[in-house]
C-alpha cells in the first residue's frame, strides 16, 4: 500500500489504484496511526483523538469495531495489535502479508523528504532543482487535510508545513542558480504575501526581481520586510537581507544572472597540476587571436616535443572560457591510430562534446563530419586538438569542414608540423628564454631558470637560487636549451647532486659524440641527449616499466600498469614502487589516479621497447588485460555498480581502442571478437552505435582464430546495431529466422535475442521483433537470469494485454538487479500505461522517477523525452506555466547536445503552452521555428504530424 497524507487522505495498491476508506472516523483512525508513523499508539489515546468531547459508551468495543473496519480495507496484517496499543505497519519488520512476502508500505510524507535529502546531496543545480520539484509534486493539498482540526495532527501538520516551505526556498534556488529569475519574479510574489516575514524566502525573491530587471520592486520588497519585522516584532532584517538590500543598491557585478552551462561546468579542460612558468606573454598572445567574431579562428601551435605546446594550449584555451558560451573542450588524438580517417577524429570530439547519444538517434551515421559540422552549426565553442602530429591530413579535412560550416568555431591545434590550410595561423612555440650570459643579474628573470628552480625546489625541498648557484644554473638552463621537458627530467638530479656537479655532468655528457644523432635538429639532439641520460641512471626494472607503459596509448590506473609490466622476472607486486620512483624523475605523469607519458617520452620508450625485442609479448599481455577489463566491467553494467562501470569504459576508452587495433593487425582475431562482445552494451548506452558498428565488422573480418560461439555472439550484436542505425524505411535486416543462432551461452543468447527482437519492432518489423522477444524471455527464464527476463517483460509490455503487469514484474527484477537503466526503461514502460489509463498523476510521477535516472546516467535523449511527457501532461491538467516550464528546459537540453527532433517537440511544447495562455504571437513564432527547424533537420514529416496534434505528441 502506498498511503498519501500531504493533501486529503488518501490510499493506494500496489498497482496504483485507489483503495476507498470509508466513514469519517476510520479515515480519523489511520490518519492517527499515520501521524505515529508506525509506531503504538495505546487505545485510550486513540478514543481520547477520535472522541475528544464525547467518547461512546463502550468505547473500547467502538474503537475495535473501526479497526475492524480499517483491517477489512488494509489487510488484517497491517493494522496489529500490541501491548503498548495498536499500530500500522508501514516497514519490513519480517511479518508475512497474505501472498507470503514481507510487508513494505510507504508514505508520501516519507518519500518527500527522501526526495528532499537526495535534492541536498547533489551539486548540479538542474539535478537539484528537479528532485525538489519531484518532492513538492507530491503535495496534493494542505497535510491531513480531513483532520487539520484534530489535535493529535496539528503538532505533524505544522512539521510538514515547515519542511515544505524550506523545500519550497531551496527549489526556488536551484531554479534562480539555473537561471529561471523571469518566471520566479512572478510566481514567488503570492507565497511572500502568504509567507512576508520569511527572509529566505524573501531573498530569493528580491535576486529573482532584480534579475528579472525589477530593481524597483525588489527594494521595494526589503522595505515592505523591514516594516513588517519592526511593526510585527520590534526587529530588523538579518544580515543576509540586508547585505543583498546593499548588493542591489550598488548593482554589485554577483548579482548578475549566472550563465546557465558556465565555462566553469562548459569545459572538460583539466585543472592545472602546476604553474604555468615563462609562457604568460605567450599565452596573452595566443588569447588576442583566440577573439570571438575575429579574422583568425583556426591557431596551430608548433614546436618539437617536450617544449610545452599542450601546456600552454591549455593555458590560453583556460584564459578565453569566458569568451565562449558553448564551451571549450580539449579534444586528444594521441590515442589515434595513424590510418585514422576524418570521421575517426569527428567521432572523438562528438564523444567529447556528450552529443554521442543524440547522434545515435539519427540517421545520417555515415557521414559524421557532416552530422557534426550540422549539430554545432550555431554554436560559439573553442575546440583544442591535441597531439595532431601523425593525423594531419585527416584533421585538416576536419578543419575545414568545421570553419566552413560553424562560422562562431574556434579550433586550437597542437601539432609538431602545420596543417597548410587556408585560414590557418601558424604560431611557433620557442622554448622558454635563456639567461644572458653576459648579465649575471637578469638570471632569475629567465622563465628556463624560473621552471628548473621550481621544479628543482619540489624534487629537494629547500633549495633556492642564490649567488652561489646561480651560475651553475644558467648553465644547465643554457646546456639544455631551454626546453621545459629536459629541465624537468634533469631537476630531479639535484636530491643527489649540486648544481655546479649537474653542470659539470652535463657538459662531460653532451661532449661525447655518441649523443649526437645525426639528422636531427640541434634542439631535438638535446632532448635526444637529455632522455638518453635519463634512461641510463635508471635500474633495469625501471626501464622495463617505462618502456613498457607505451602501449598504454591514453595512460592507465595501476592495476593496468601491473598487469602490463610485470613478467616472470618482474613482479607485479614491485610495479608500484618503480612506478612512483618514475614519476619522482619526471619520465612518468600522474594525474588523479592514472599515469601517462608525455609524448617526446613516450615516443623515446617506444624505441627502447623494439629494441628490447618486447614489442610483441607486451602488446599480447596489453590486449590481454584490455579484453578482460572490458569483461569484467560489462558484468557491472547491469547492476547496481553500473555508473562505476560506464566511468571505467568511458576512461578507458582509447585503450581499448588501440587494444582492438593491436587485436587485429597481431592476426589475434579471439581476442578481437572478445573485445567487441565486451564493449556492445558499453556502447549501446552511450550511443556510440557507429564505433559498435565499425568495431564489430572489423573484429569479425579479421579472419579465423575466434571461437564460433563468440563470432555467433558478435553477429547478433552487430545485427542489433545496424537494426538501430539504418535510415527509415530502409530494410536493413533479418524477417525471419534467429539472428542468435549458434551462440552458445544461454544467458547471453536470450539477451541478445531481446537486444536483436527490439531492434526489429523499432525499424518496424513487429511480428519477427516480437517472436525474438518472445524467445528471449522464455531463454532467460529457462536460464533464469533476471535481468534477461526483465528487459524482455519491459519490452512486451505495450504489446500485450496486461501489460501493465509484465512492466510491473519487469520494474521489480531491474530494482532487484540494481539496474538503472532497466528502471528507467520499466518506469517509462508504466508511465506510458498510466498515461493510456488517464492516470495523469501516476504517470507523472513515474516520469520524474525516470527524468532523475536519466540525469544520473548521462542519458540526455531520455531526460528530452522525460520532460516533454511531463510537459504534455502539465498541459493536458491546464498548467500553463510549469508545462512552459518543462519545455524551456527540454529545448535548452536538446540544443545543448544538438538532438534536432527534441528540439522540434519542445518548440511545438512551447507554441502549445503559449496557446493555453492566450498568447498567440508567441505560440506562432514557436511553431514556426519548429517548422524550420524541422525542414533544416530533414524531420519535416514528424514536425508536421506533431504540429496537427491538439497536446504534445508520443515519444519520437
């Protein structure tokens, strides 16, 4: 049972229906046992509430005779009797109910404030905002509203009241932060009416006034506030109110609406570990060309390796956030195959940019350049290729494409050779400047001597640049020409020796011929030297760990580095220790909990590791532990630890990546097979459908070697795959027959058999999509996988009389599963058949449950479709504003990860609300923006069939 008291009392099954309590006084018993929240309550009490005036003659039969009466609608198990008085069970305290199950109820009282705890816990403000909005949602009047006279309720009236006026004040500011302060001018006016002395309350609402350009009013307000505390109570405003009055009156620069999506939470640029040292006039540079509405938009930075290119990259790309509104994000391509092509490196930044979901649900797949440059087309956003080197010809098609096609674009390369393309501004980095030999006091001006005593001060704590050593630095800063690489890898010598012996080192080292590699370049022959010399001070354990960390192309945590590096003759249990003796010398970066390589480093272990004669054992060992690591974390993906394991994916990414390319060109086409089987669920929630797509055809054309079960398996995935990403209308698979055969684990077959079968009822092949669904559930109940039938009963359940039911059961075993994503489909499910019942409020309700799991998981196609049905459902109950609400926030999501027809049904949304208000120029001018946008998208039919529908239109 599910017991409402936030409103007139009321009572429902398990299925949602309401329960009838008849005659006043039994709904004056359970409000009773309600207000004691499960606890006893002792007879004479509960004669003394229900009678207070005049009890009945035999009250004590009375009152048993209306706890009868309460039981017969109940349950006789839920009203029992105790020696301390009788009590409602509301928890699993081990009693049985009638079916043999433990008893769970719940209250909305209760999951109020559980709604109210999670909104407090989380940061995001839209996340916030949202769960708040679900909390008071549940309100459905005043608290006991049958018995707002009684005594024994008005003590828990008053609590609940007050709870909800606090969640009403921290709602209003999550929206205010979101950048709502139009609509809170209005709608917090008649709650500070009912509510002047509250200054929480009041407060927001001056920000919101002032905001919304009412500046006036909102110091009118703090003087309405004023006047009323010194009339009412003899006080003054608090500090809070007062020192906002204040903000207002100066127009402080805080007060200024927040920017929803701020370059703070608009870019993935990764926080600074140090100091940038000797680039400041650089990177001030590099800014002026990065303006927006400039001629130059497309900058190259150039240089050798390890002379800081990325370094300050980011450093200017940091600098100019505030210039762009879509954000700035960091793209890296070093993980990228040579052989990469345009759209390898579209797919990278679409990723980056969290449009990978959105573009799963178009069609135009093939040509992601284009999908891209068309989804970002209005956007005003910087974009930081890193590491362009080996792919200049496929990122120069890019390039092009993107400047063309997104006039506010903004591209930064790092790059040791430039693009040679029209536009393209080629700036040069130097290494940092030398101390002047012929001035002894300008040498700590010199940004080289600056970096090497900043460094050399975090590798010996205490040391300092003075008269003494001030020589012997310049020399090294010379000797090493400046190049901030070799000066970090050569400070980390001073815990050993002094200055004046570096130099002398240094200068014995590079006289000897054997560091001077013919064919390079002066500057590079002395990053050359300075990683030799490096390399020799090292044991030979730290050098097998280095050189064999390359073939980790995006870094790795440690478990990776152990299973990578260690060998027979090394230990994994050593790996920690020399991986941290390598990054106290420089040669290995540890940024949180990964350890990475720079490039000129990496390149250098990777001749080491050829000579070493390892390549291919340490690459087999690499492939190896990728292919386990994505099995072990695709087991996670369907239960309660699967946001943990989309995170590990997600940051294991290119590794995997380059695992699958090292699988197929080493002619290791098991491991192949293994690979893609792992990471198809992987990719199918986050929508990579065209990497499941490519990898899958290319682990399969790989020839033999894999077991036939598993290539079986990798068939069906990809036939689930091409189902999911062929254009409309277009007959992209099998009618007949099972795509699963000869797949020999029972479990996997009937997931995929679910995963192929629904794949066929969305490209419009019901009877076939259907049979496979049908098959899968009766193969995951044979098998009994829990998770397997309840994906198949969420899928049958719009299909097939009662429904209703099999959406139940399925909720159940994904709940049972941990399994958010299957929540989220199961509570779509029952919306939906709660929606085609006319239970508006169950369905919303149900939707908000899935609004808050889509936002969790990153699902931003389901959190569009969430609101749009929320919206449609406050439109149909004649809620103008919360519906315009819903759809502003749909549209802003949409536009944000560039999903065209969410963007479409949030603008007809829009025009449909402004209807309902009277206000027909804007409904038009919205309705007429989802027209063209539908035409500019190639969604016209759809735009055009949602426009004919009286209310927002089903799910797209």
């Amino acid at each position: 049972m599910r017991y409402g008291v936030l409103g007139p009392l009321a009572v429902w099954d398990a299925e949602g229906r309401p329960v009838r309590v008849p005659e006043a006084k039994v709904r004056a018993l359970l409000a009773n046992l309600l207000v004691h929240g499960g606890g006893p309550v002792p007879a004479d009490r509960l004669i003394d509430d229900l009678w207070p005036s005049c009890p009945p003659g035999d009250s004590a039969n009375t009152l048993q005779t209306k706890v009868s009466q309460l039981r017969r609608v109940l349950g006789r198990e839920r009203v029992v009797r105790e020696p301390a008085g009788y009590r409602l069970l509301l928890a699993d305290d081990g009693r049985d109910g009638r079916d043999g199950n433990s008893v769970v109820d719940s209250v909305d009282a209760l999951e109020f404030q559980e709604l109210a705890e999670r909104a407090r816990a989380h940061r995001e403000p839209s996340v916030r905002a949202e769960l708040f909005a679900g909390a008071l949602a549940l309100w459905r009047g005043p608290a006991y509203a049958d018995v707002a006279e009684s005594l024994f309720a008005r003590g828990e009236i008053t609590r609940l009241e007050e709870l909800r006026l606090n969640v009403v004040e921290e709602h209003a500011e999550a929206r205010l932060s979101r950048g709502e302060h139009t609509a809170l001018a209005a709608e917090l006016g008649a709650l500070v009416d009912l509510h002047p002395l509250r200054e929480r309350l009041r407060t927001t609402h001056m920000r919101a006034l002032y905001r919304a350009g009412r500046q006036g009013d909102a110091l009118g307000s703090f003087q309405d506030l004023r006047r009323r505390l010194a009339e009412e109570l003899g006080a003054s405003p608090g500090p809070e109110a007062s020192a906002l009055h204040e903000a207002i009156l100066r127009q402080e620069t805080r007060l200024a609406t927040p920017a929803v999506g701020s370059p703070s939470s608009r870019t993935n640029l990764p926080a600074p570990l140090t100091e940038l040292i000797g680039r400041r006039e650089a990177a001030d540079q590099l800014l002026a060309r990065l303006a927006p509405g400039g001629d130059t938009r497309l900058v190259t930075l150039t240089g050798l390796g390890g002379v800081g290119k990325t370094r300050l990259a980011v450093a200017a790309a940091r600098d100019a956030s505030g210039r762009f509104a879509d954000g700035v994000w960091l793209v890296e391509l070093a993980g990228l195959a040579a052989t990469a092509t345009p759209d390898d490196i579209a797919e990278r930044v679409i990723t980056t940019l969290g449009l990978c979901d959105t573009a799963a649900s178009e069609p135009d797949l093939d040509d992601l350049v284009g999908w891209l440059c068309r989804a970002v087309a209005d956007r005003r956003l910087l974009v930081l290729l890193d590491n362009c080197e080996h792919l200049v010809e496929p990122v120069a098609v890019l390039a092009g494409a993107v400047l063309s096609a997104v006039p506010a674009a903004h591209l930064l390369l790092t790059s040791q050779e430039p693009l040679d393309i029209p536009g393209e501004v080629v700036h040069p980095v130097p290494p940092l400047t030398l101390p002047d030999p012929t001035d002894p006091r300008t040498i700590a001006q010199a940004g080289a001597v600056e970096l090497f005593v900043r460094r050399a001060a975090a590798a010996a704590p205490g040391f300092v640049l003075d008269a003494d050593n001030a020589e012997a630095v310049a020399a090294v800063c010379r000797r090493l020409d400046g190049i901030p690489l070799a000066l970090e890898l050569v400070a980390s010598r001073l815990r050993t020796l002094s200055p004046h012996e570096l130099a002398a080192r240094l200068d014995d080292r590079f006289a000897r011929p054997d560091v001077r590699v013919r064919g390079l370049p002066e500057r590079q022959r002395t990053l050359r030297g300075m990683l030799d010399w490096s390399w020799q001070l090292l044991t030979e354990d730290e050098r097998a760990v280095l050189r064999r960390l390359v073939v980790c192309a995006d870094g790795c945590v440690m478990a990776s580095a152990q299973a990578v590096c260690a060998d027979a003759g090394l230990g994994a249990g050593r790996i920690p220790d020399l991986l941290s003796r390598l990054v106290d010398r420089s040669l290995v970066v540890r940024e949180g909990d990964r350890f990475r390589l720079l490039e000129s480093v990496a390149a250098y272990g990777a001749e080491r590791l050829a000579e070493a004669a390892e390549e291919t054992v340490v690459q087999a060992r690499f492939v190896r532990h990728c292919a386990e690591l994505a099995e072990r974390e695709s087991e996670r993906l369907r239960g309660p630890d699967q946001r943990r394991g989309l995170e590990v994916l997600d940051a294991e990414t290119v590794n995997l990546r380059r695992a699958l390319d090292l699988a197929v060109t080493r002619d290791a086409a098991a491991y192949a097979v293994r690979l893609v089987n792992a990471q198809a669920w992987y990719w199918f929630l986050r929508g990579r459908l065209t990497e499941a797509r490519r990898s899958l055809r290319t682990a399969l054309a790989a020839g033999g070697g894999a077991d036939p079960a598993a290539r079986a398996a990798a068939r069906a995935w990809l036939a689930g795959i091409e189902l999911r990403t062929a254009e409309p209308g277009a007959e992209a698979a099998p009618t007949g027959g099972d795509p699963t055969e000869g797949v020999g684990d029972p479990v996997l077959r009937a997931r995929l058999q679910w995963f192929v079968g629904t794949g066929l009822t969305g490209g419009g092949h019901h009877g076939d999509g259907r049979r496979l669904v049908e098959a899968g559930l009766a193969g995951a109940r044979a098998a009994r996988d829990r998770w397997g039938e309840a994906a198949a009963l969420v899928e049958l359940a719009g299909h097939a009389p009662g429904g209703d039911a099999s959406a139940e059961l399925g909720a159940a075993l994904f709940v049972e599963a941990g399994d958010r994503w299957g929540r989220l489909r199961a509570t779509r499910a029952l919306a939906l058949a709660a929606e085609r019942g006319g239970d508006r409020e169950r369905a919303e309700r149900l939707h908000r449950e899935g609004l808050l799991m889509a936002e969790e998981l990153g699902l931003w196609t389901e959190v569009v479709e969430a609101l749009i049905r929320l919206g449609g459902s406050a439109l149909a109950g004649g809620r103008a504003e919360r519906a315009t609400e819903l759809y502003e926030r749909a549209l802003s999501v949409s536009a944000e990860r560039a999903h065209s027809v969410g963007e479409i049904r949030a603008e007809v949304g829009l025009g449909q609300a402004a209807r309902l208000r009277g206000d027909l120029v804007t409904a038009g001018r919205h309705l007429n923006r989802a027209r063209a946008k539908s035409h500019a998208s190639g969604h016209a039919a759809r735009a055009e069939a949602a426009l004919a529908e009286p209310h927002p239109p089903p799910r797209a």
